[in-house]
C-alpha cells in the first residue's frame, strides 16, 4: 500500500481531504469499497432503498484508468447486509469507464 492508499483508508468518498472530520459520522449508513482506485473508502448511503445499493455505483474519481472518469462498484448476488447505521454491505471494484 502506498502512502496516497493509506491516506485514502477510513475516509468517506467525497469528503475533502482537508475536512476536521473526513471519517464516517454515527447514526449514517456506509458501503465499504473494495479494490481498485477507492479502495477503502465508505460511501454513504443513508436512505437509500435496496434496489439502489443492488444497482451499485459508478464513482467519478482522478485516480482510475481514466482521469475525469468512473470507477465502477458493485455488491456481490448473496453478500449480507447488516441494516442500521455502521458499514451494511461492500462494493467490489468491477473496472473504470472514461
């Protein structure tokens, strides 16, 4: 791991960097990232309906393939879910779209 992963490890995506407090908030719902450029990180997904986490994400981020571009993340058919606040599921890396 380098020291821009490490960096990146226990953050929310999407928080500055620089904010007093870029780790998770209680009471909120997080999707932990696994693999690829955003490893790591939580993304918050307090409200959203099943179909949506079961949907996965395409994350705009500068550290993929393509700079400008998306990171594709996705839940494995099967994987628990735990509901509540605290990390309910995993989104696995599936590749990057320009």
């Amino acid at each position: 791991m380098n020291g821009n992963e490490q960096l990146l490890r226990g953050r929310v995506y999407g928080c500055d960097h620089d904010a007093p407090n870029p780790g998770p908030l209680p009471g909120q719902t997080y999707a932990a990232l696994i693999g690829g450029p955003l490893d790591g990180l939580l993304l918050d997904i307090t409200g959203w309906r099943p179909e949506e986490v079961d949907d996965g994400v395409a994350l705009f981020t500068e550290l993929g393939r393509w700079p400008g571009g998306r990171s594709l993340y996705d839940p494995h058919p099967g994987d628990p879910r735990t509901p509540g606040p605290g990390v309910m599921c995993h989104f696995y890396y599936s590749g990057d779209s320009p």
